[in-house]
C-alpha cells in the first residue's frame, strides 16, 4: 500500500499492460486518467462507489465491491465509463448462493447482538468464517436475490452520509488527540470507508489496540503487509504498522462514536 494522503504518480500503462489505481480508503486525493494509454486502466472505488470521481471517471473499467459499503453479505460492480464491452452478468452458482447465505446469517446474528440480544459468538463465527471462505473462491456468481433487492431499495444516499457525518465526529472527537492524527479528506465529493489512525509509533498503535479491545471497541488493521505478495517500499510497510481504522457506517449512533473517542483517549492515558 502507498500512503493514501499522497497524489497518486502513475505511469502510462503500455500495450497489454492493465495499471489499477485504487482509492485508498475514499481518501486519496484525486487522479485522472491519462489521456492517450495504450493498456488498460481500471480504479477501484470499493470504498466509496458514490464519489464525484467514480461518477466522473475516464477509466476503461471501474470496479467496486459492494458488501464493503452497503448493508448485504456480497456483491461488486463492474462499468466502462467509456463504453468498452462488458462481460454477459453470470447466473448464480448453488455454492456461491450457499457461502453468501451463510454469510448473510451472520450478520443477522451480529445485528441481534448488537441490537442487545445476549447470543454466543461461536455460531456467528463459524457461519462468517465459513461463507466468507466460500464467497473467495474463484468461481464468478450472480449475488443472492435478496442482495439484489437490497441494492435496488436501501436509501444509500442517506446510509453514506451517515457515513460522513460519523466520520466527521470522530474526527473532530480525536483532533486534539497528541498521539495520533487522522487521515483527513481532500476531495469534498468523498465520504471516507472508515476512520484511519496514524499514531506516532507502531508500539502507539499496538497499545491503542490493544487498550480497544479490552474496552469491546473492535478496530480493524488495513491492511497488514508484514508478508507482502510483492516486494514494497519499506515506507509503506512502516506506515502500514501506525495504522488503525475505526469503522464508522450506518450502524454506529453519535452516542457510540463519542464512547469510541473516549476509549481512544483512556487506552492512551
Ligand atoms: C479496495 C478493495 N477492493 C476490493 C476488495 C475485495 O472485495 P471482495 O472481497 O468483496 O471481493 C477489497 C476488500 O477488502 C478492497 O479493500
């Protein structure tokens, strides 16, 4: 991974070359796509499929998966803002439809649990684990029914800002937080994936894990690239251990944010 808060310096793809240009955490500041490349360039809007630049693209392809910011167990999207021929949509395959259902069982259990239902966590584990292997494999697949009608019915301009207004309070919560700072956003047509922490240290960011955890606040590492497939600069790696990110979607109320930012500060007393 290449810092986030940087402009992305790209080459110009040759013939048969494909160059991905991801928006990191829908923070990265924002690219265009050159004009004249003889390979192919694709983005990744994964983690906000609704910014001004996903709606503006040059790209040949774009491509974003859907379940990371819409309520649904799977699903991704694949569109040629500049026309280019599409793949036919596939069918549905059983073993995907079974690994997605099993999936989307425990989120249904999640929900209940956060909704103040006292369950086990051991079959929620065992169903996410499951269909989450499952949904990997190779094999393509139609999304469920029922993810599909999700997508056709949920509000998702309000889920998304949301999103926003969530993080914006975090954000603010944190700003006078000495021991880390907060990726902030650079194109206001953004609404960012998650809340990212940059403490000062990797020892920092242990201890704020750790203190989290022990206070049921359950941060995510994104992503950890201590066995990274292809060789990186050491900066990424060691950016990549100072980072901490704090999801902030529509599931999260004001009143959880705050109880999250005052976690962060007694972890770090
Ligand atoms: C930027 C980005 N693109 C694509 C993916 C893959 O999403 P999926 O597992 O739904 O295929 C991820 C997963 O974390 C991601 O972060």
């Amino acid at each position: 991974m290449d810092d986030p808060r940087e402009p992305i310096h790209a080459p110009n793809p040759g013939r048969g070359d494909a160059l991905l240009i991801v928006n990191t955490f829908g923070l990265r500041p924002r690219w265009t796509s050159p004009g004249y490349h003889a390979g192919e360039v694709i983005e990744d809007h994964t983690h906000d499929p609704w910014s001004t630049w996903a709606k503006e693209s040059r790209a040949d392809y774009c491509v974003a998966s859907l379940r990371k910011t819409l309520p649904i167990p799977d699903g991704g999207m694949l569109w040629s803002p500049v026309g280019l021929p599409l793949p036919e949509a596939p069918d549905i395959t059983t073993s995907h439809e079974a690994a997605a259902t099993r999936k989307l069982e425990a989120m249904i259990i999640k929900s209940l649990f956060l909704s103040g239902y006292q369950l086990g966590k051991t079959t929620y584990r065992s169903l996410a684990e499951d269909g989450e292997t499952g949904i990997s494999s190779k094999e393509i697949s139609a999304i469920i029914p029922i993810s599909a009608v999700v997508v056709e019915c949920f509000d998702i301009t309000r889920w998304r800002q949301k999103r926003y207004a969530n993080y914006r309070l975090l954000a603010d919560q944190l700003a006078d937080c000495k021991e880390l700072s907060v990726l902030q956003l650079k194109d206001q047509g953004s609404c960012p994936f998650s809340v990212v922490l940059v403490c000062q240290s990797s020892s920092t960011r242990e201890h704020l894990r750790h203190g989290l955890l022990a206070r049921r606040v359950y941060p995510a590492v994104l992503w950890s690239l201590e066995k990274p497939v292809l060789e990186l600069p050491s900066k990424s790696i060691e950016l990549s251990r100072r980072l901490l990110s704090i999801h902030c979607d529509g599931r999260y109320n004001e009143s959880d944010l705050v109880r999250v930012a005052d976690a962060v500060f007694e972890s770090l007393s």
